[in-house]
C-alpha cells in the first residue's frame, strides 16, 4: 500500500485514505509479452545462429526487445483503480509523458457490476468492472481487471461506510443547529412559553439539547 503513496500520491486529495489497489490481470499482457518473446527473443537467436557476423546487430534487436517489455509493463502497472475512503480513483498513463484521470465520490456511485467471458477468463478469474454513475447514464470501465467480485464488493463495503459516515455527520450538524435555534429561542421569548416547552420536549424526545453559549 506504501507503494501506492509513492506512485500515484500526487493524484490523491489531502488527507485521502487509499484501501486498495486494482491492477488489471497480468494475463491481459500475455499476446503482447508473447509476441515480443519470438520476435525480439526467438528470431535475433536463430538469426545469430546462421549469420554469427550480425551478433551485435541481434543483441541490439534483443535490447530493444527488453525495453519494450518494461514499457508494456509500466502502460499495464498505470493503468489502475485506487478505491479511497471517498470514491474510486481510475488512473491512466497510455505513455511516458500522459496521464489520465478520472474521480466518482460514493455519493455518485448508482451502481456496480462485472462480467467474466471466455474460458481463460473463467479460469483465471478476471473480467471487466463497471461503475454506473448516478444521474448522468455514464460508466467507469476496467478491462480485464483481476478478481472483479472482490472489486464488487470492496466498492459496495466503502460505499457503505462513506454513506453511514456522511449520514451520522448531517445528523449532527442538524441537531447542532436546532440547539442553537432553540437557545437564541429562549433568550428572545423565556422558557415559559408554550412553543419553547413543546420545542423542548421534542428535542429531548431526539435526545437534542439546547446548546449554551458562553
């Protein structure tokens, strides 16, 4: 999780809690890894076995092999979910020198869904994940995320809390209020009247108190 601090940090608002981290399943990598496997790897090797006069030629060829690897893997390591104690967080980096990125607060969240298609993706237990957003008919898509129920149900458990957190907090903000109201209240008209004592009595029914003010 400190890794997720270190990378993609600067994407985070102050004070923002990061609960875990979707990558997309390596195995989304495997055509691509595998085409660079023949022919940067495979091929160079048969040429340097007939044609031993182009050696340096062929290590070039597998070099930049290698560096095409580790710039798959870094457009796949970029390419993630951040599920924060606010939302969901979806950063994209498709080159060196872009990034992309894109907020939904659990406020907005309609809802969420998966789908595994394919025997491979049966198997190995990875699918796309789809985030409806309320109100405007739009959706948040990973491709090829691994272990997409989880995702589902880590999404749905912060949700929760945020929306239990973000309920209590208004509810006394609310009570917070009335208190104030009902003081200002008392001082104006005296404890003696009837609005007051019907006022209070309802409050104290909500278990709200008239706050004092010093």
């Amino acid at each position: 999780m400190k890794l997720a601090y270190y990378f993609f940090g600067e994407y985070l608002e102050k004070g923002e809690k990061v609960h875990a981290v979707i990558h997309r399943h390596i195995a989304v990598m495997s055509s691509v890894l595998l085409k660079i496997f023949i022919i940067g790897f495979i091929f160079p090797v048969g040429v340097m076995y007939f044609f031993p006069m182009l050696f340096w030629l062929t290590i070039a060829w597998m070099i930049l092999a290698v560096m095409r690897i580790f710039y798959d893997l870094y457009d796949w390591y970029y390419y993630v979910w951040l599920i924060t104690d606010r939302g969901i967080l979806d950063i994209r980096s498709p080159g060196l020198f872009e990034v992309s990125t894109a907020r939904v607060e659990y406020h907005m969240v309609e809802g969420v869904s998966y789908t595994i298609a394919g025997f491979w993706r049966t198997v190995l237990g990875f699918g796309d994940v789809t985030i409806q957003k309320v109100g405007s008919g739009s959706v948040m898509t990973m491709d090829g995320a691994d272990n997409p129920k989880r995702i589902e149900r880590l999404v749905l458990k912060y949700q929760e809390e945020y929306m239990e957190h973000h309920n209590y907090s208004s509810h006394d903000t609310l009570k917070s209020l009335l208190s104030n109201m009902l003081y200002e209240h008392i001082k104006k008209v005296g404890p003696e009247d009837p609005l007051v004592a019907g006022l209070t009595q309802t409050m104290k029914t909500a278990k709200i108190q008239p706050k004092k003010k010093k």
